[in-house]
C-alpha cells in the first residue's frame, strides 16, 4: 500500500497566509479584550491553526470565525464551558446508549444471534464525530478557547491546578489530533490483518511428536499461539507423570515461532507431524480433525519466512502515518505512553526494571525451585503452583449460591445488602444499588457502564438454568467493583469532563477488590493468611515475567522508529536480539541460562501496537488500591473517597488516593511480608 495517504496539515501557501491573519487577529482581539486575555489569544490562535486544513475554508473564513468565537471575558467563557460539558456528557450518554442496546443481542442471555444482530453489534455510530466536530468547527471553538498541554505540563504544573482547570484540559484534549479518514481506515487494515494472522495461527498438539515418536499431548487439542501455549505450560504442572516433557516441549514451539525456524507448514495443519527439536515434518500418521489424511509423501519443512515481522512491521508503517497529525504525541510510542497511559516511558522502565532488579526475585525463585524439586528452566517463568486451591468445596458453594440465587433478579435485590457488607452506608448502598441493573449475560459476564447521568451502569452476570453458580458470582462481584466504580465517577464527580478513571488499571484494581470479598459476601469465612500471602507471590512472579515482556515490546517500537526502513529479516534479528539481551539481563542470572529468546513469544507484539506494558503498571496499580483498602479498613468510604477524583493523571490520582505516585513499593512491600509470613512448605 502506498505511503503518501493524505497531505500534511498545511500547504506553505496557506501558511503564509494564515500567519499574516494570525498577527492581525492577534492585535484586533487584544484591543478588544484587554492585555490580560494576551495569552490565550495567542495560544487560542496558534492551537486554531495547528489544526486548520485548506478546505476548512479561506484566510477570510478563518477570520471570521476567530472573530465570533473566542470568549475574551471569564462569564461568556464560563458559558461556553457549561454547554459544551453538558451537550457532551448528552452526545457521548446517548451513543453509548445505541452501542449497548445494538449490542444486546449479542451480550445479553435472550435467544439467537441473527447475522444482522453481529452488523448491529458491530456497528459504531460514534465513528465519525470527530471529523464532524472539525467540518462544523465545534472543535475549533474549544481548540480557540481552551489549552492543549503536554503530557509534561499535566504532571508538573496539573497538581497546583483547579478542578476546573482540569477539567478545561480534558475537554481540549478530546480535539488534540486529527487523523484523516484515511489513515484510520490504513491503521484499522493494518490492525485486521495482522490479528488475522494471530487468530489463524493454531499448534496441533497431538501431531508433536518426540524423538521416540511419542505423542505427548491427546487427539484435537489445538492451541492458540501464544495464549493457550502459556496456559498449557501453567496446566502441566499438575502433571506428575509427562508435565515436564510437555513443557519442554512447549518451549521448543516457541522459540520455532520466536525465531521463525518453524517450518510454515506446520502452522493449523492436522495433515502433518512434527518433532520440533529437530524440526522433521512428516505426514500425519493419525488423524484427529476432520481434515483428510495426506497421501502426499513430498512435504517441504521450508520455514515461515518471517511472517510473524513483516506484520509487525505492517502495523508500524500504518501506527506512523498518524504522527504528522497528532502535534503534541508525534509518534506512536509518545501517544502510547503520553496520551494513553499519562506515564513518562522512562518512569515505566524504571518501575518494570525496579520489580525485574528486586532481590526478591532470587528468594522467589528459590521458593519455586524447592517446590518443583528441581532447577527452574526458562518455561517456569509462567510457574503456576502458587495459586491457593479453595478450602471450601466448589460444589457445597454452588448450591449455596444457587439457592441464594436463583435468577439475576435475586442477585439484583441483594445489591444493597452486598454493599453494606462492604461498609457503604444503607443510603449510599441504595444509591449505588438504584444506578445499577443486573442483566443475564451470554458470556461469563462484564460490566458497561453509563456516560451520562440519567443512564444507569449494567451489570452482566451468567445464571445458569438451575440458578448462580460460585464461579458466577465471584465474576459478579468483580463486574460489581467496576458498576460501583463507574456510578460514582460519573454521578459523583464535580465535572462530567473529568468522568472516569485514568486508565483502565484503575477500574480493574476495583473490581479486584470486590472480588477478593466473596467469601465473606457469601457470609463465609474469608481467605487465611496464608492463601492471602501465596496470591501475593503469586501476583509478584507474574510482574515479574510480563515485565520483561513489556520492555521487549517497547525496545523493538524504539528499533522500529530508529530503522524505518527495515525488512522483516531485520526485524526479526533485531527482536531476537533484544528478547536476548533483556534476557540476559534480567533472567539469566535467575534461571542460569543465556541467550532464551521466550520474552519474544507474546502475539500482542505483532497485532497491538505496544499495548503489553499496560500489563506490568496495571499489576502495580491493581495492588496499590488493594493495599490502600485493606490499611484503611472500611472499602465503602474508601472507595467513595477515590472513585471521586475522576480521570486526573495516574500519579496524582493515586497520590490523592494513597500518598504515593504510582510505583512497584506496594508490591515489593507486600511480597517481602508475604514471604516472611507464610511459612510455605514444600509440596
Ligand atoms: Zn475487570
């Protein structure tokens, strides 16, 4: 596809013309409104022009509308604020609204999806508002008025800010890019094709064959590269007899797929065995799909040829074509870190490298290796076996849940008695608890919530014919967390503008904290110190390896950026390279072992374009406001307390919340106690 997708911002003709109505406009409107507005009006205008395209009109049209739109006194500016809240807060309630009920069919427990229900269901009638928003020059009109800031200026000058002021500044952000159709449409192909590519991109299992022939792994087992790969490894562990050699074996897969010496017929092909150690193809000797059994004897074991990075370098040349039309986040890693997670990369690597340097790496990893009774190897970086099995009979729980309740209306009515449970007051409990509507899910459940006040949040639970089952309530008080959440940071937040959470991470670490309070939801006895101290391990070994995955992502965007013009056979080195290098670095010293390229393996490198550090900061997050509620005692006013900050940057969210930025001492903290405190014995 071509590179050369639309025109840059301004042509050198305009420009000149611009800047000439830009000085005019500037003395007229000082003129007019007094040396005191000197700095919005230049702000205002240069923000105005930063954005202006040839067919948003002439120099005069320009003019004009600078002239009737800017508010150069602190009542017309304070009018124009309250409308645009409001009317947005309507626009953006009421089309979250269609996108919920075009998606009912498809999320909600109530009969057959038709095609047409998937269309409604896919179907986004907010696509477009942006580039409406600049064609009738509503966003010129705040990008006239309000300021666009740096990621730099939110953190350093935002904590002296007022809420107000806040507020102003996410309204402007909503207009601080303006990407062409085109290149969406270039970036949205980019994305479909390489998750094509992912999604396609099965092992089967049973065709993996030993050097003895033995297959380790039973008939139709077909595993997603590379999620359901790393979750075998996690299951084999319970495996006494062939877990070892399962792993093993897994890894073997991997590193074929990392370093693309896997033969590419392999690749969702039942027709063929495979002994990945000395990667011979054959003919499948058995056959356990419904693919017919090969009689051709010729089957070439040539390799993908680099596949995995010609995709990943797709999606690069598409995330680039948006950096001329996003001014202040000019690259994809800056609009990642910047303008998503409003965390400076270099205090995400420092936090991912204070977690991948803790000395209790080594004391983990010597509690790991005395309960498998053996050195670790490089797979055991997904060790499993400290999740805590339940003290309570998965059964008995089911019956007492499913008599408690036998439809999602039952669980609806319980609200209020659920939360005052948690310490929310009856009042605020029945607050919450009327902004809330249970819906029967078809999946395991989620939680949608409203964006506009007079909607309510929508708790999607799965109700088996015979009632709740445990499994299904525990999913319902993490979707509860999150309905508690985002009722309060809509209705309870001082300006609808700030509605929300920073990220994502936020909201999770809410949920996770209603989840953990199941047992004692259930009015049962809650977790004991030593199933609480085994999660916490747990949760720090789990930071630990994503961690360095998050840094191999980051470092081959960097590598991305730094050599444009790579081929995929670069690309592909220059990954292997870097997975080795961090590996080195950072794992090597644990595991004895050099040069393992696994921390290659995640496929959302190749389809989503640097997403894998939200991972790692969403873990620290997460276990900041846990630990935040437990010192506090009561979850209700704590809850209430945080959830009503709204979307401000992460560190001073979480300072407001905790007293600290965001950072890895709550879970190095947590994890030094744990070890201490549970006396785990060997298995
Ligand atoms: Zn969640």
């Amino acid at each position: 596809m071509s590179q050369s997708v639309a025109t840059p911002p301004s042509t050198s003709l305009t420009a000149e013309h611009m800047k000439a109505s830009m000085s005019k406009l500037q003395a007229e409107l000082i003129a007019q409104y007094g040396q005191d507005q000197a700095i919005r009006i230049r702000r205002g205008l240069h923000q105005v022009m930063e954005f202006w395209r040839e067919d948003d009109g002439d120099t005069s049209v320009y003019e004009d509308f600078v002239r009737k739109n800017f508010a150069g006194d602190q009542a017309s500016l304070d009018i124009m604020f309250d409308r645009f809240q409001r009317l947005l807060e309507q626009l953006d309630g009421h089309m979250h609204e269609i996108i919920r009920e075009f998606r009912n069919q498809q999320d909600l427990d109530v009969g057959p999806v038709r095609t047409y229900d998937e269309t409604f269901g896919g179907y986004d009638p907010s696509a477009h508002i942006i580039d409406d928003f600049f064609q009738n020059k509503l966003a010129f009109t705040v990008l006239l008025n309000f300021p666009l800031t740096t990621l730099d200026e939110r953190i350093n000058l935002g904590p002296k800010w007022t809420r107000r002021q806040w507020a102003e500044t996410r309204l402007a952000q909503r207009f601080s890019k303006r990407i062409p159709a085109d290149v969406n449409l270039a970036i949205a192909q980019a994305a479909a094709e390489s998750d094509n590519y992912i999604t396609a991109y099965n092992i089967w299992m049973h065709h993996l064959v030993d050097d003895k022939s033995q297959r380790l792994f039973p008939p139709k087992m077909r595993l997603l590269s590379h999620w359901n790969l790393r979750d075998e490894i996690k299951a084999d562990y319970i495996d006494k007899e062939n877990g070892l050699a399962k792993q093993r074996m897994i890894q073997q897969v991997m590193e074929r797929i990392i370093t693309q010496t896997i033969p590419q017929v392999v690749i969702d092909n039942p027709r063929v065995d495979w002994n990945p150690f000395t990667n011979q193809v054959t003919p499948a000797a058995v056959s356990d799909s419904d693919a017919p059994v090969t009689t051709d004897t010729k089957i070439a074991n040539s390799a993908e040829p680099s596949t995995r990075y010609a995709m990943l370098l797709k999606t690069f040349h598409a995330a680039r074509l948006a950096d001329p039309y996003s001014p202040t986040e000019p690259t994809l890693i800056a609009r990642r870190f910047e303008e998503n997670r409003e965390l400076p990369e270099e205090r995400v690597q420092a936090m991912l490298e204070q977690v991948l340097t803790s000395p209790l790496v080594l004391q983990v990893a010597k509690l790991i290796e005395s309960r498998l009774g053996r050195p670790l190897e490089p797979f055991d970086i997904w060790y499993s076996g400290f999740r805590p099995g339940s003290s309570n009979d998965e059964r008995e729980l089911d019956s007492i849940v499913a008599k408690k309740y036998p439809a999602a209306e039952s669980y609806q009515k319980d609200i209020p008695n659920l939360l005052m449970k948690l310490g929310f007051s009856s009042d605020r409990a029945n607050y919450l608890a009327d902004r809330i509507v249970v819906d029967p899910a078809r999946g395991a459940g989620h939680a949608m919530g409203a964006e506009m006040r007079t909607e309510k949040a929508h708790l999607r639970t799965r109700v088996e014919k015979s009632g709740m089952n445990y499994k299904g309530f525990n999913v319902a008080a993490h979707e509860m967390g999150h309905n508690v959440e985002q009722t309060l940071s809509l209705n309870d937040v001082d300006y609808t503008l700030l509605q929300g959470v920073p990220n994502t991470a936020f909201t999770e670490g809410f949920a996770f904290v209603f989840q953990a309070q199941d047992m004692h939801l259930l009015g049962l006895a809650s977790p004991d110190v030593r199933s609480e101290a085994l999660k916490t391990v747990n949760d720090f070994w789990g930071t630990y390896e994503i961690a360095g995955v998050a840094l191999v992502d980051m470092a081959v965007w960097h590598w991305m950026y730094d050599h444009p013009d790579a081929t995929p056979e670069q690309l592909r080195d220059a990954t292997l390279q870097i997975s080795k290098d961090l590996w080195n670095k950072f794992y090597a010293p644990v595991f004895n072992k050099k040069d393992v390229v696994l921390l290659g393996v995640y496929s959302h490198m190749i389809d989503s374009f640097m997403y894998l550090p939200d991972y790692p900061i969403g873990h620290l997050i997460a276990f900041q406001i846990e630990e935040q509620m437990k010192k506090a005692g009561n979850i209700g006013t704590e809850f209430e307390r945080m959830a009503k900050m709204g979307r401000i940057t992460p560190d001073l969210w979480m300072e407001n919340a905790t007293g600290s930025p965001v950072g890895a001492e709550a879970l190095l903290n947590a994890t030094e106690v744990a070890l201490k405190q549970a006396q785990i014995p060997a298995e």
